[in-house]
C-alpha cells in the first residue's frame, strides 16, 4: 500500500461504512467478551481492529512490516504493535489464543500465502482460532488493486485448499459484500475502461453522508445474515478457521 493511503485511513476507517461493516463482521466471529484472550492482528495497518477489540478485553496485539503502519498505530493508541512480516511471524508457536488476518494475505508483500498462513498456525494455541478476510473474485482486480498492491484476488475453493494445506479445520468460509456486487462490479469495469490509461489510486474516500448511511445499512444486514448462511459470490471473503487440539 502507498504511503499516502495509511493517512487516508487513518483519517476515514473508523467512521467509513466499509471499514465498519468489516469490523463488525469480523467481531461477529469472535467472543463478544475478549477475557484476556491474547490475539494477534496480522498486518494491522493503523490499528483500529486491534485497537477496538483490546477495548472488548481482549489482550491484542498488532503486527504489520511497514513503518508507516506502525506510526499510526502509536498515533491511535494501540501499545502493543510489533514490525514483522507474516511470512517469519516473530513470535514463539502456541502464543495466541485468536488471529486476526483482515485483507492481508493478497498483497504482493506476502510472496507465499501457504507459508504466511502455516506461520499463523504456528503461532495459534492448539483450539485457537483464525478470521481471515481478502479481497476475491478476479474479474473485479482494477486500478485500485494496482494502487493497494495486490498480487491476486481468491476465489472461495483456492482459499479453502490453501488453508486445509497449512494444517486448519475450516469453521466458515463464505463470499460476503455480495448485495452491493453488481454496482461494484459495473462501477469498476466502467473506471478500468475510462481509465485505463491513468495512474492507479485509491477508490476509497469521503462518501456523501445519505449514501454513506445507505451503504452501511446494506452491509449490515448482510453482516448480520452471514452469522447463519453463505453467500456464493461477492467481492471479498471470509475465513473462520481452527487449529486442531
């Protein structure tokens, strides 16, 4: 991810409809009470997912390769925050009681996402608990992919091969952001086709506040319907694995 974009969350994720209808997705998956459950967000960006569920008693921890993400992390608050990669995760095997791993594993930073993935089981506690979310469906990969640095999008079967190879039990895997595809997807090949000759950038910014408040009440229900069904398609995946006791 360019540096100017960790700005630009750290301005927008925490009131933007996506970043919170992420986060409140991924909580769905979680203890609602954290109890001093020890959890590792992997590639934590500026740290607003460690940062809220230490707010829930979890004893969290942050972990990202960049500089930059380290820097806002500190500015949000978040203490626990360690420079590593995914790849060589610098902590002892049977740390972590929880993972989190939100839009991480499709960057071109993680050269080997099998490697990367069995370096999370590692660090799990035998009965510990991964929830994953990345980027999916390849026909959707447009300019703000180039932007992000993403090496690939998943479909739902390469993921889940993927994850049974670095040793989880799959608990959920399921597409979600599925009610807004098809605008997303007519949205995005319009813009690759306009712009197809332009500099890459970041499709994320500002929403006018009805629209805003429109997106966010989509997703929601779709969040909250994904706690008991599957969706066949969407723009992004969800993973909820386990490592075997």
């Amino acid at each position: 991810m360019e540096k100017s974009e960790y700005k630009n969350l750290y301005n927008i994720e925490k009131n933007h409809w996506w970043y919170q209808g992420r986060l409140k997705l991924v909580k769905n998956f979680l203890p609602r009470n954290g109890n001093g459950l020890k959890l590792l967000d992997l590639g934590c960006g500026t740290g607003l997912v460690a940062l809220d569920l230490s707010k829930k008693g979890y004893d969290s921890y942050g972990l990202d390769v960049m500089d930059e993400a380290i820097k806002y992390c500190n500015l949000r608050g978040l203490k626990n925050v360690v420079k590593g990669s995914i790849l060589k995760i610098p902590f002892k095997e049977n740390s972590f009681d929880i993972a989190t791993c939100i839009d991480v594993i499709y960057h071109e930073y993680v050269t080997d996402d099998v490697k990367s993935l069995k370096e999370i089981f590692r660090i799990l506690k035998p009965g510990g608990r991964l929830v994953l979310t990345t980027c999916a469906t390849k026909s959707l990969a447009g300019r703000h992919d180039k932007f992000v640095h993403t090496r690939q999008r998943y479909e739902s079967r390469e993921l889940s091969i993927k994850l049974r190879k670095a040793g989880f039990k799959i608990r959920k895997l399921s597409y979600f952001n599925t009610f807004l595809f098809p605008l997303i997807y007519i949205t995005r090949k319009i813009d690759n086709f306009i712009n197809q000759n332009k500099a890459s950038e970041s499709d994320i910014g500002k929403v006018n506040p009805v629209v805003s408040f429109l997106l966010k009440n989509i997703f929601f229900a779709e969040v909250n319907l994904l706690k008991h069904l599957n969706f066949p398609f969407g723009v992004s995946l969800i993973a909820v694995a386990e490592k075997p006791k």
